[in-house]
C-alpha cells in the first residue's frame, strides 16, 4: 500500500493493516487534514484542506512470500469463495464487491496451500455462479457443498466480507457448526486473522449457515472483516491486504493440523 501525504510520496510500500490505517484516520481528524482511499490504485492520500489531490501513483508490485509447511502434504482443502456471476455480494463505500475480494483471497490461499502440498478445490475459480441454476439460492449453496464432497475434502471453508448498514461496525467472525473439529479449525483461523490484520475479534461461534451445516467434512464460513467499513474495505480490497488474510489463514489451516 502507497501513502501519500500532501503530494509527496512515503518512500515505503507497507503492509496494510486496521490498526495502521486507524492511526493514519486519527493523525488526519486531529491535524484536520483530509484522508481519502483509493482502492483501485491502492493508494492513502492525506492531504491538507486546501490542497488538490494528486494524480494517483502507477500501482506497485507485491511480492508474495509464502511460508514453507509440511502438515499438509495428503490434505485435500475446498476453498469456497463467497458469491459470484450476478450475485455480487455486500458493496463497499467505494465500490468494491464482496464476489470479488473472496475470490482473489481464494486464489492466493490457493497458491500458498499448493506450494505446501495440499490438494485444493475451488467453488469456483472465475466470476460465476456455481450452480446450474443461480436463481435458486438453495441450489446455489447445494452445488458448492457438493463439490467438496465430490472431492473428498478434508476441510471446507467458505470466504466471505461482512457488511452492516453503519460503517462503523468492524471485526473477523468465523462461524462453525459445533462439531469439535470445526470448532478447532474455526478458532485456529480466528486466532490467525484477528491477530494479523488487527480487526476487531468478534470470535469464532456456532451458526446453522446452509454450507457448514450440511458440509459432510470439518467446515467452517470466515467472515473475514466488514466491507462496509471503509477502512476494513481498503483490507479486503488492497493486494498487501489481501495476501496478508490469505497468508493468516494459511496459518490457521497449518495450526490446525498440527497435531
């Protein structure tokens, strides 16, 4: 993530994080400066109240570094990224979709459990609907349970972005179904978010949601932070952000086969 503080670029590319962008939100509200994110660039401008806005930065690369593990050499893990095709999920303040951040945080999950040895299944690996027929909600949900049950998945976790009609309700929930391994892998990758990314811990609890309920495997729903909220939106949608909540539940996965 870029910050830029009247025109003049922090000659640094950090990792975005709530408590960062926090703290830039209250240094702006007590110097009286404005703050402004430009998600689709991935930029912060701080600006004072007369100034104009820069033309936004050529968008920085990321580079991924992916952590080494062994616990998942034989596990086959179905990754469920929430929404998608004509169902976009929760909006952000400034436009982003839900359908769209569960997807690329899928992606990167993805490649950081391959390197590591797992098999993985995807939902769905484009923009799409996963059933045959997207209106019907309940078959929406069915197909994607039916898929790592095909697969013989040993976990199922379902990706999503909360929302709210405040903007000031923030946090990571992860919900299970009660049984002792979801509630193990639940609380493994709670552990993990809340603790990376600085959100709000709004624990890991029990809900009777359509595709941890009748998942045959361990399976739990993230609802990884709230698109709602603009500072929350800019982790869901950022590069820097995202890698850092798939990379939190790699190490949540990890943890949880550790025994």
């Amino acid at each position: 993530m870029r910050i830029v503080i009247d025109g003049q670029k922090v000659p640094v590319n950090v990792r975005v994080s709530r408590d960062l962008l926090m703290t830039l939100k209250a240094m702006s509200q007590t110097l009286h400066w404005k703050i402004n994110y430009d998600t689709t660039n991935e930029l912060i401008y701080i600006y004072s109240k007369d100034y104009i806005v820069p033309t936004p930065l050529e968008r920085p690369t990321h580079i991924i570094d992916e952590p080494e593990s062994n616990r998942l050499l034989g596990k086959i893990i179905c990754l469920d990224p929430g929404h998608g095709g004509n169902d976009s999920g929760a909006i952000g303040p400034s436009g982003t979709l839900e359908k769209d951040n569960t997807l690329a945080i899928s992606l990167l999950l993805r490649d950081m459990l391959e390197s590591n040895g797992a098999t993985v299944i995807l939902t769905r690996d484009t923009d799409r609907a996963v059933s045959a027929s997207p209106s019907e909600t309940s078959e929406e949900l069915k197909a994607r349970v039916e898929i790592a049950t095909d697969g013989n998945a040993d976990i199922f976790i379902s990706i999503h972005n909360d929302s709210f009609t405040s903007n000031t309700a923030m946090g990571t929930t992860t919900f299970h179904y009660g049984d002792a391994d979801s509630m193990k892998l639940a609380t493994c990758i709670q552990k993990n978010l809340v603790a990376e990314l600085g959100t709000k811990d709004r624990a890991s609890r029990f809900a009777s949601f359509y595709v941890i309920r009748y998942a045959k495997m361990t399976a739990i729903l993230v609802e990884v932070a709230f698109i709602s909220n603009p500072e929350e939106e800019v982790l869901l949608s950022s590069t820097d952000g995202r890698t850092k909540i798939a990379e939190s539940i790699f190490h949540g996965i990890t943890n949880y086969f550790k025994a």
